[in-house]
C-alpha cells in the first residue's frame, strides 16, 4: 500500500472512530480557514457526500461544531446545535487543542454542554490542532416511563 492510501486510510478510520456512518447527513457549523480539511474530507469520504452547510434547512443526523473561544457563547452555540439534529443525533464540537488560539478550557466545554441540556460521552484527538467532544441527548429516567 502506498504511503497516500495509508494516510486516506487513516483518516478515513478516524471519521469512522469518530461514529461517521455512509449515509448520514452531518451539518457543518462554524467552518473557517484553521479547520481540519483532512478530517472533513475523511468525514466526507465515509458519509459518501458533501458536508452539509449552515444554510442546509433540514435535520441532520450529526453537528459538526467548529468553535473558538472568541466565536461567543458556546451554550447559544449548542442550544442552536441541537435544534439541527434528529431526536438521538450527535454534536461533535471541535475546539482547538490546549496552547492553540482559540483553545476553549474543558469546564467551559463540559458546563456548556450541561446547561444546554447535552451529555459529553467522549473526547478524542482529531487532528493536529483540534480536539472533538461527543455531546449527545442524555437518557433520562423520565424518558424510561
């Protein structure tokens, strides 16, 4: 195997580590300039499609949140999050590694996703500048009635 198809395939199984499945619509929020293009494009390469953008005007099975401390407030950020996914969908949001501009503290990270009604479930590295947080809908005992 050659030293590309390595690489695709490195990324490829990190979308998929990530959750990323063909066929899912993963909405893009927040996109810049610093983003990861290697881990979009591996996020594309596994869903079979194009991101979808901020003006997608449908649910979506998954938020990709690009956000730096100083895009404002990341609960606003969240609670707008949540209301683009499907009932059981997924946010990842994607904050820049610690030292990097940008870099949001965990508290920060783990408060906001609570006080927007969100659960962490994981962290993981997601490339060479940024961090990813699974934050998903938490099962309540309300919702076992």
């Amino acid at each position: 195997m050659s030293a590309t198809a390595d690489h695709a395939e490195e990324r490829t199984s990190l979308a998929a580590r990530l959750g990323f499945e063909p066929g899912q619509v993963v909405q893009e929020i927040g996109y810049d300039d610093d983003v990861d293009q290697d881990l979009r494009e591996a996020i594309e390469a596994t869903i079979g499609q194009e991101l979808a953008d901020e003006d997608y005007d449908d649910v979506a099975d998954v938020v990709l949140l690009w956000f730096r401390d100083e895009d404002g407030d990341l609960t606003d950020a969240l609670v707008d999050a949540i209301g683009l996914i499907e009932d059981g969908g997924t946010v990842w949001l994607m904050t820049p590694k610690t030292g990097r501009d940008g870099y949001v503290e965990p508290s920060d990270i783990n408060e906001a996703a609570q006080t927007a009604g969100l659960a962490q479930t994981k962290s993981i590295n997601a490339g060479k500048d940024w961090t990813g947080s699974r934050l998903v809908t938490p099962k309540t005992a309300r919702a076992k009635r």
